[in-house]
C-alpha cells in the first residue's frame, strides 16, 4: 500500500485497487469536471462560481462577492457587475466570465 494513497498494489503493475473506506470523488477542484450555470446551461470551469441570486457567472469567490452590495440581512443585493468593476471575459468554454481587473 501507498502511504496516503488509498491505494494497493499486486505483483501486476497495472492492478491498483481502491482500499475499503477511501473516497475516489474525493479530489481536488482542479481533477474535477466543468460543471454548468444551473440557469443559463452554460458550461464553466469547476473552480469558476454562479451567484445563487442572480445567476451571473464569476472567475472568483472575491469577483462575486464584489458585486454583492448592501448590508447583510437589511438590504443585501446584487450590483451590476460592471459598476463595481468588474470585466466580462470568455472561458475556455467560451461563456462570459465576469472577473476583477485584477485577474481574479
């Protein structure tokens, strides 16, 4: 077996099986599929984030929270993303983006 693997070897190098008790979806973000917008059908990549209010698609956690505006539990809302600087870009997929002029 394979320290903190989860797998198991037999004289066949091609044989590795799963140990009972490991999680094979447990994977990091970046082996992960693209998923798409709930919404819109649009595909993005799995690191990219959809806003639960208004569906907009996100580069980033800090790009989406960027347009969300107001004070928690009194008047909390979505901003255009361009008025609070925010730019459009397509992915990989080919679907706008909206990311912080910062890259993120």
């Amino acid at each position: 077996m394979f320290p903190g693997t989860g797998l198991v070897t037999s004289s066949d190098t091609n044989c590795q099986n799963w140990t009972p008790g490991f999680n094979p979806r447990a994977v990091s973000k970046a082996h992960q599929p693209p998923f798409r917008n709930s919404k819109t059908g649009q595909m993005l990549e799995n690191w990219q984030q959809v806003c639960p209010v208004c569906f907009e698609n996100f580069n980033s956690t800090e790009a989406g929270d960027r347009h969300r505006i107001g004070t928690f539990g009194v008047d909390r809302r979505c901003a255009r993303p361009d008025e609070v600087g925010l730019i459009p870009l397509p992915n990989k997929y080919r679907t706008l983006v909206w990311r912080s002029t910062n890259g993120s």
